[in-house]
C-alpha cells in the first residue's frame, strides 16, 4: 500500500513537471510568435516611412529643377545664417511633404545614424533649393548634385542595415562605366562627368 502511494505520488509530481514545463515551452514559443510578429510590424512600418520619405525627397529636387520653379532664399536670421529657400503654392506643398516625411522617420528609425542620413538629405535639399534661387538649373554647380546623391546613397544603406538587409553592396558606383553608373540611381547620372544634368521622375 505504501509503495502504490509512493509510486502515485512520483507519477502525480512526474505529471505535474511535465505539465508545468510544457506550459512553459507553449509560453516561450508564443512569446517568441509574438516578438517576431512585432519586429515584423515596425519593420513594415519604417519601410513604408522610408519609402514615403525617399519619394517626397525627389519630388521636392524634381521640383527644384523645374525651369519653372519659383525659389526665393533669405538667409537664416540666426547662426550659421545659412540660406533658406521658400516656395510659391505649388513649391510649397512638395517641401511641407518632405518636411512631413522627415518627421515620420524620425518618429520610427530604430538608430540615429538614420536620423542623421535623413537629416543630411533634407539639408542638401534646401541647399540645392538656395541655388536655384540665384542660377539656372545649369548653372548650379556641380557639387551640389554630388552632396546629394551621397547623401541619398548613405540613407539607403543606412536604412537597409536598419531593416536587417544587406548593406555592403554599392550604389551608382558599380565598375562598367558610366552607363553603369548612371543606371543605378537618378541621381547617380548627375556626378557622371559630361553627364546632362536632367530632374528625377517622381515616384
């Protein structure tokens, strides 16, 4: 009698391990569920932030480079008194989504070499605004439209690293010459020596 006791004791405790642990490993897997889904979620989040922003920043240099643009640059009435361009209606609109689409990724980057990449973006931006205020759009010099595919370029890789994808390959400065170069990027094509200097297609 004592040894069935002992006996349903070990088989109740035995029983109870095995439940305690199973419920344990169910708990971890759907924890694990979970966190995936999550890190999923704001990885479709920041994509769709970075995708609005990349696309509001060339719409905004597609509308810098129309010979039509009106572009207005004051300087900043503070420190580094760098010039600001403003906009009639039309210009206007493309630097308030521009200025929308920074503040979605500042919002949701997971690291601040992203907020910094954006940030440069933005700022090459205004500067080539600034230019077209005072030339033609061949007479901006030249290293304007070099600042900003470099800047374009290190958001792309930034944000990619970001987003758990590959960020060591090149972009617009792959060997096959210029033809090769200029096809990896619109603005690829504006720091091809020769090259004719032509606005983005939005999109």
């Amino acid at each position: 009698m004592h040894v069935n006791l002992a006996e349903l004791g070990i088989t109740a405790a035995t029983t109870l391990v095995a439940v305690a642990l199973g419920g344990w490993l169910t708990v971890r897997a759907q924890d694990r569920l979970w966190r995936r889904d999550h890190q999923r979620q704001w990885r479709d989040i920041r994509l769709a932030a970075y995708r609005d922003f990349l696309t509001a920043f060339r719409e905004y240099v597609a509308y810098v480079l129309r010979p039509d643009a009106r572009v207005v640059a004051v300087p900043r009435p503070r420190p580094p008194h760098d010039p600001m361009p403003f906009f009639d209606d039309e210009g206007s609109a493309y630097r308030e989504r521009l200025e929308a689409t920074k503040t979605a990724v500042r919002l949701v980057a997971d690291g601040p070499d992203t907020v910094r990449a954006v940030n440069a973006m933005v700022r090459h931006a205004r500067l080539l605004a600034a230019d077209r205020a005072a030339h033609d759009v061949d007479a901006v010099p030249p290293e304007r439209f070099e600042g900003l595919w470099v800047a374009e370029r290190e958001f792309v890789l930034v944000a990619r690293r970001e987003l758990g994808m590959a960020g060591d390959f090149e972009i617009g400065d792959r060997p096959g010459g210029d033809a090769a170069r200029a096809a990896a990027s619109p603005l690829a094509a504006w720091t091809t020596p020769g090259a004719r200097v032509t606005r983005p297609e939005a999109g």
